[in-house]
C-alpha cells in the first residue's frame, strides 16, 4: 500500500504505525502553514487564515465552514478535504 501522506510505498504490518507518524509531521506542517502569511500556492493570505483568497472563495461554503474548527478539533481534516477539493489531480489517484 502507499502512505497518503508521504506517498511512499509501506508494508501492511507497519502501515499503521508509519501512517500515524507521517500524519504526526502532516500536522506540524499544517499549524506552520496556518501561522504563516503564505499560502501552499505561493501566494499571500493572512495569518492564521488557511487560505489566499482566491482558494477560499473556490471552496464550497461547507468547506469553509469545517475550516474555522480548531487544530486538533477537526482542523486539520478540514484542511486535508479542502486541499483535495482544490487540487484533485495532485492528490487523487488517475485512473490508469
Ligand atoms: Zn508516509
Ligand atoms: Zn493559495
């Protein structure tokens, strides 16, 4: 199987524990970006907004809801989603 963090190939019987690691680092990075005035696209946002502009108006208005959850409280799944719905082709799978 591939880790969906780090998109590495792992083994079943340490998957888990490679899983919860990477989601661990995935976290931090995450906070770091949320405090940061630089959004993953390379564009400017505001401190502790998730998002530039432009992406948050892209995103469906539950979605943005999910973000204003707290770090450890939903945040960063809220996050994760909203990255998909942003850039489906860099995060999912192509069909083949
Ligand atoms: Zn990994
Ligand atoms: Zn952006």
């Amino acid at each position: 199987m591939t880790c969906p963090h780090c998109k590495e190939a792992i083994s079943e019987n340490h998957s888990e524990q490679h899983i919860a690691g990477c989601w661990k680092q995935e976290r931090l990075r995450i906070l770091a970006e949320l405090q940061s005035a630089v959004c993953y696209c390379g564009g400017f946002k505001t401190a502790r907004q998730t998002f530039c502009r432009r992406e948050y108006n892209a995103l469906p208005p539950d979605m943005r809801r999910a973000l204003y959850r707290r770090f450890g409280d939903g945040y960063e799944e809220a996050y994760t989603a909203a990255r998909v719905f942003l850039a489906p082709t860099v995060t999912m799978e192509t069909d083949q």
